[in-house]
C-alpha cells in the first residue's frame, strides 16, 4: 500500500480483513464471546469506513475494491462457521456463496470485454450485506450472550431473500453495461 492509501478509512477496511482469522479461529476453538465481539469490531469498521471517506474526502480506488473484498470475507467465512456449528442453514451459505460466485465472474466477465471496470455496490448490494451483518450479528450475539434468539430463522429467511434480489440485480446491471458498451461500440445507442 503507498503512502496515498495509508488514509484512515483504507486502514479500518484492512483491519476489517486481519480481523477475519480470529473470528474463525474464535468460532473453531468455541471462543465464542471473542468472536462475537471481533466481529463487533469489525461490524463498526464497515460502518466508519465509507462514511469516513465521504466526510474526510479520502475516496480511492483501493477502497472501492477493498470494501467489498472485507465484506465478503469476513461474512461469507463466519457464515460458514456458523453453519458448520449448526447454528445458520446450510442453503444460506449456498445462496451467498452462489451470488458472489456470480457478481465476481460477472465483473471478471466484463472487465474482460470492455478493458474496465468500476466497482458501484447498488442498493440491494448494501441492503444484502447490512442484511447479513445483522444476522450474523444477531447468531453470534444469541451464541456468546444467550439472547434466546428465536427468530434466527426468519431472518435468515429474509437475508438469503435480500441476498437473491441482489444477485439478479447484479446480474441485470452487468447485462445492460453490457448492451451499452456493445452499442456504444457499434455507434448504435444503447438497444
């Protein structure tokens, strides 16, 4: 990372990431309450960080790429864990993992064709992962504090909806990029 990077909001997304091996390595070892609150921790990054880069004009290009990258590594590995301890479904993780499997070849897709790409989350990006922080949030919290959470699975239920609307929103943006970029090189207008 240059010096240029080194901003404040650059550096909380990178701990987002370093923080990833403890809270898998807390959930594996039954250091519950540990994970529960790095991921804490890590929750409260994902929140400073854009707004942070907003507030303190520190926009980059580095933090557009590595925002999402903590995202999903920090979710989708402690969603595992929890559906390996039994806690979340496993048809969760599947619908996750499939829809980022999706946005990434889509994006690599793209890049391929058109030499570019910028990262934009859309709104039911955001929705999803905020969706997913909380239930993650909430497994973990009713794991190392015994809320009693007994509404998990609807939430669950509501998270892996949000989570497939984005996937074919994601879809439906790259295709119509797509389109553009094909007509806007024929000099045909966009259909």
């Amino acid at each position: 990372m240059n010096r240029a990077n080194l901003t404040i909001p650059n550096l909380l997304t990178a701990s987002r990431l370093v923080l990833v091996p403890f809270v898998v390595w807390g959930l594996a070892e039954g250091e519950i309450e540990l994970a529960f609150w790095l991921f804490a921790v890590a929750a409260l990054t994902d929140l400073l960080d854009g707004n942070l880069a907003r507030l303190l004009n520190q926009r980059s290009v580095l933090g557009a790429w590595l925002d999402p990258i903590a995202d999903k590594a920090m979710l989708l590995s402690t969603l595992l864990m929890l559906v390996w301890l039994g806690i979340l479904p496993l048809w969760l993780a599947i619908v996750v993992a499939a829809r980022d499997v999706v946005v990434l070849l889509g994006a690599a897709a793209y890049r391929t064709l058109t030499g570019g790409l910028e990262v934009t989350p859309t709104i039911w990006g955001k929705a999803a992962t905020a969706a997913e922080f909380i239930l993650v949030s909430l497994a973990l919290a009713d794991l190392a504090l015994d809320w009693g959470v007994d509404f998990l699975l609807h939430v669950a239920g509501v998270t892996g909806l949000l989570v497939f609307i984005s996937g074919c929103h994601y879809v439906w943006v790259w295709s119509a990029k797509t389109r553009a970029w094909r007509a806007a090189r024929a000099g045909t207008g966009p259909f």
